[in-house]
C-alpha cells in the first residue's frame, strides 16, 4: 500500500501519507518507520488517530466525512488501542468549544500526567516545557481551556510554532492563534511532504525559518506545491534554467545558489502573481540571452505586459538575431551605426517612430543599392555592362 489515510476529530479530509514520507520520520527508539502502514499504526495507537473516518468536532463542522479509498485494511490495524483515545476525543471537543459551566463539571477533579496529557495533545510532544504548562495550569484552574491558553501565551510557544500567533497592529500585542495546533501541525506536516515529493529537504527549509513564514504569510499546501514546480521549472529543469538563473540573480539581487533562488520564490511576502510575472519576467531575459542578446528589466517587464512570453518570445529573439545581423552589415556598409537589440525592441514591439524610420532608412538604401547591383550586365564574352556598386 503506498498511500494510507487516518482520521481524527479535527482531520475533516484526513492526514494522506506515502510510503517515502513515512520512511523519513523517526520513532521514538530513534529508527524510521519502514512504510506508511507502520506509520499510520503508530498513530493510531499513540495520538489518536483512527483508521476509519471520525464524527468531526463542531468547530471543524460536524459530520463524519467520506472515505478516501486508503485507509488501511483491518488486517493491517494492530489488535490494541490506546487507553486514552476516548478521553482524547472527549477532551478535544472541550477544547474546540467556548468553556462553559458544563464543560468545567466534565472535567472538575480530573488532572492529567505528563503521559496523559501527551496523548491528550500529541502535537505538545517534545516540545520543551509545553506539557507541563499545560498541565500546570490544568492543576491550578481545573480547565483545559486555561491550559491551552497559557501554552499559547507561554515564551516558548512561538519556538514550537512559528508564525502561528497573530500580532494586533494596534498594540503590537498578541491577538490569538491562526490554526489550532492541531490543524497547525497538519499544515506543516503538509509542507514536509510538499518538499519531499519535489526532492528537496524541509529540514533546510525549516532550519531557514521558512516555515513560519509560510504560515504566517497564509501559504497554504496546495499554494506551496505550486510555487515549488514553478521555482523547480524555471530554475533547474528549463532547457535554458542557466540564464533564467543568471537574469532573474542580477535583476531581483538574489544570490545565485539554489536554496536562496528557490527561498525567494516560496517567500510569502511576494504573492503568487507577483512571483510568476517575475519567473515570466525572467525567461523573456533567458530567451533574449540565448541569442546573445543583453536587455534590461524594463525591456522585459514590457514585454511580458505585451504578452510577449515564452514561444513568442523565442520567436522575436530568433527574428532579431536574423534581421540584426542583416542590418548591422548593411549599416557598415553605408556607414551607419550597427542597430542594437534594444533599437529593435523600439521599432518592432514598443512603436518608436524615430527607431522605426532609422530601419527603414538602412533597408530602402539597402535595396536601393541591390537595385543598382542588379542593373549591372555582361555581355557574351564576360565583359561588364550597366551599374555595379562599390
């Protein structure tokens, strides 16, 4: 099985694994997990997942979704189940709802452990002191509301989930959390897979504080994969990646290595659009490089906004290479000045009136001139007749 899907309360399309990305994450004895079936076991016996789809909390919208097709056969499920699953989705739909005088009597004595409060929020695992705020504050105030709030609030939230905390522009304080740490999680898992899948390292990423960014940008997975593929085509598989590479360098000041190349384009703060008129941008100018041809950024901007790109950009910068090379002997001959690239780019695309009538005047001397040459005769016995030029 290459695909195998788990569910929770808070999972309304579950968590999806692959073999490749389960054989990247480490057990808890320190070794990889040989397959997703392993994996998506270890889940389900220790942070409360289920092979089958869950009745949703409310705030994830009620209901029990479909399933995928992937769950894993019953054969496959182990024959034991963690002790406290049920609490697990007692208590996160706790959390999920506004702490009302109900909730606290469901929860009134009831103070976990380290261990219990683990699997009460698996996504607090491993992550500093977060466990026992949560259940520091559980001891001293009896709700599990409180206790989450002071995670969030807690200096070390942020080390464990950067990005995650919106900021009021007002006051500069903290104004609550984007996703719970549970949908949290999920996105950034999502994110691991998304570089895995293009075969790049997350943890480069992760280590560059992407990842928050990318959070707090609102990138979503699927946002994400897109800007990857574009990056990936434009700078590494593209016949011409190498000027893409150099034009895109030397006109937006991006380093030339290939994590600085793609951190620019999964930079949240440049939006989707803003990101491909820029790649766009950039293989006008790899196009114009492959002829030999050096033009400027506003060159390119002009062109892109002319909708001059990809194949008709080739063809133009192909059509150039072709007339350039005519004028340019022609002009020396008449003792013009060779016309540049960018001479041609005002004639042809842009409408100047004076670089287009600087064309014409070399073409009509030039045919002129082959007029003449044309005029010349000779006879029967080789002798020349009529006009010849120079």
């Amino acid at each position: 099985m290459a695909d195998v899907t788990v569910w929770r309360q808070d999972t309304p399309n579950g968590e999806t694994f692959s073999d490749a990305y389960a054989q990247t994450q480490t057990k808890a004895d320190g070794t990889k997990y040989k397959d997703a079936v392993e994996f998506a076991n270890d889940l389900i016996a220790n942070a409360g997942y289920s092979a089958t789809p869950q009745p949703l909390a409310a705030s994830f919208g009620g209901g029990t979704p479909e399933p995928t097709g992937n769950e894993i056969e019953a054969t496959d499920t182990p024959n034991y189940f963690n002790i406290y699953t049920n609490l697990l989705n007692k208590t996160e739909d706790i959390l999920n709802r506004q702490a009302t005088e109900d909730d606290t009597q469901d929860i009134q004595g009831f103070v976990p452990t380290i261990d219990q409060a683990g699997q009460l929020v698996p996504y607090m695992r491993g992550k500093g002191n977060l466990l026992q705020v949560y259940t520091d504050t559980w001891a001293e105030t009896g709700n599990a509301n409180l206790a989450l709030q002071a995670v969030r609030d807690s200096d070390e939230y942020e080390t464990y989930f950067p990005g995650n905390t919106r900021t009021d522009p007002e006051t500069g304080g903290k104004a609550g959390v984007r996703y719970s740490e549970a949908q949290y999680t999920a996105l950034t898992d999502a994110y691991d897979r998304a570089f895995i899948e293009a075969g790049l390292n997350p943890d480069v990423f992760r280590e560059a504080q992407m990842f928050g960014a990318l959070v707090e940008g609102d990138v979503g997975a699927k946002e994400l994969q897109a800007r990857i593929n574009a990056a990936t085509e434009a700078f590494i598989t593209n016949p011409l990646a190498e000027n893409v590479r150099q034009y895109y360098s030397s006109n937006f000041g991006i380093d030339m290595t290939d994590s600085a190349l793609l951190a620019s384009a999964l930079d949240p703060a440049v939006g989707e659009r803003i990101l491909n008129r820029q790649l766009s941008v950039a293989r006008i100018g790899a196009e114009a490089s492959e002829r030999s041809f050096d033009i400027t950024l506003q060159e390119s901007e002009r062109l892109y906004q002319l909708g001059v790109t990809g194949t008709r950009a080739a063809q133009l910068f192909g059509q150039a290479e072709t007339l350039l090379g005519q004028l340019s002997t022609a002009a020396n001959i008449q003792g013009r000045k060779a016309p540049t690239i960018s001479e041609f780019l005002q004639a042809r695309q842009f409408g100047d009136s004076e670089a287009q009538q600087r064309f014409t005047n070399i073409l009509s001397q030039e045919a002129s001139e082959s007029a003449a040459q044309l005029g010349a005769r000779r006879t029967r016995d080789g002798a020349v007749t009529g006009l010849t030029e120079a």
